[in-house]
C-alpha cells in the first residue's frame, strides 16, 4: 500500500509532463501574432468602472471594520460579565 502511495507523485508528474509535451505545438501555434486591420475599437468608460471597484472595496471594507468593531464590543461586554461573575464567586482578599 505505501509503495502505491508513494508511486503516485510520480506517475502524476510523469502524466503531467507528457500532457504538456504533448500541448507544446498548440501553444507555440495560439502564441503567433497576426495583425489586425480595420478592427473595430470598443471604448468602455473606464471611470466608472474604476471609480465603482474602488467604491466596493471602501464599502466592503467599511462593512468588515464595523463588524469587527461589534464583536469587539460584546467580547468586552462578556469579558465585563465574566470578571463580575468571578469576582462574586470568589472575592479576593
């Protein structure tokens, strides 16, 4: 069982090395250029989508601080509980 198990990386590589030597042409061939002549330009408005990217990070990282603010509040509110709770189980002296 353990000589299986230990013979499995390497077929895997084994495998994975002829699939890629086997591709090599194909990738070689999809790589070539090839100019294009009148092809027509889409222009996107890039400022916009830029400016709404970066107005989902801020607002989603606006939404986590707040999430972690809140949990940070009830630990302490249960930190608060918990030391009121020890402290009349067992006062100190």
């Amino acid at each position: 069982m353990r000589t299986k198990i230990r013979a499995f990386p390497a077929s895997f590589v084994a495998l994975l090395v002829g699939a890629l030597c086997s591709l090599a042409p194909a990738l070689a061939a999809a790589q070539e250029f090839e100019k294009v002549s009148g092809a027509v330009r889409e222009e996107l408005p890039a400022g916009r989508f830029v400016a709404a990217a970066y107005g989902f990070i801020w607002i989603a990282l606006l939404v986590y601080v707040v999430a972690i603010a809140r949990g940070l509040g009830r630990v302490r509110e249960e930190l608060r509980a918990l030391k009121k709770k020890l402290d009349r189980a067992d006062p100190r002296p």
